[in-house]
C-alpha cells in the first residue's frame, strides 16, 4: 500500500511538470525498509541521496532511513557511517529536524559495534548517544522520537541486564 502511495506521488509531479519537494526514494526507501526489503531499500536510499533532486532540508531524513535499515541488516559500521554524514549535512543546512533521530541511530550503531568488537567504550558512547537522543526529542517536543530513544535505550537496559 505505502508504495503504491509512492508511486502515484512521484507520478503526478512527472505529469504535470512539477518540481518535487522530497526526493521520492527516500519515501521508497522507508517504505521498503518498514517492509524488511532491507537491500532494495539500502539501493534506492543511496541512488536517492547521490541525485540531489528535491530540497536539501530532507537529505538528513534520507541519511536516517539509510542508517536504520544498515542497522535493521547489521551493517552497523556503514550505518554509523551514514549517521555521521546526515549530522553533517544538519550542520551545513541548519534543518535539525531529525537530529534526535539521527542521534539515537548513532547510539544504536555504537552498541551494534560493540557487540562485534566487544569494547565497553563503544557501548559507552551508544548509550550517552541515546540519551542525548532523548534530551533532544524531549526539548524538540517530539513525541514520537523521544520514544524511540526510550525504548532504544529500554533494549540496552535490558541486554546489559541479561549479561
């Protein structure tokens, strides 16, 4: 259904000869992502961010759905990666919309690495990444991302506990 969506939107502007706002694969790669099409959605996130089309704005939107399903396939160095490159573009452009976001998905790579390193410095700086994470959706008043980072950091409890 969430791609049929997409698809009529990135064909109505193509029809009418009108600029889009958002580049349309990031919707797509969300999408796909929601969908588990991790790969699929891994392609066209990268083919969207390396076109430029649509406002500069949502390119740290991109970077964060391109981080989230690295993490959701395990690729955790290229999601800490992407991570990083949408923080930068929030500091060349100033929209710092997704900033939160962008730190809890950094806090998740962190710990992912950890796992596969097995270095407490890398777990540290994943949990101070998720509660700055929370600090920031709680100041930003984003509900939806503060619960993100919660329960982010509600699973590390949870792992550390289990240990």
């Amino acid at each position: 259904m969430a791609l049929q969506r997409v698809a009529t939107a990135e064909a109505v502007p193509a029809e009418q000869r009108l600029v889009l706002f958002m580049e349309p694969r990031f919707l797509r790669g969300a999408a796909l992502t929601a969908q588990g099409a991790f790969w699929g959605a891994v392609a066209c996130l990268r083919e969207g961010l390396a076109s430029r089309l649509g406002a500069v704005m949502f390119r740290p939107y991109g970077f964060a759905v391109l981080a989230e399903a690295l993490t959701r396939q395990g690729e955790h160095a290229p999601s800490l990666a992407a991570v990083r490159e949408g923080m930068e573009e929030q500091a060349e452009t100033g929209a710092l919309r997704w900033r939160s976001e962008l730190q809890r998905l950094e806090g998740v790579a962190l710990i992912g690495l950890n796992r596969l390193d097995e270095g407490q410095s890398a777990l540290d700086e994943g949990q101070s990444a998720l509660d700055e994470a929370l600090r920031i959706a709680r100041r930003q008043q984003a509900e939806a991302y503060e619960l993100r980072a919660a329960t982010s950091l509600a699973r590390l409890g949870r792992a550390g506990s289990a240990r």
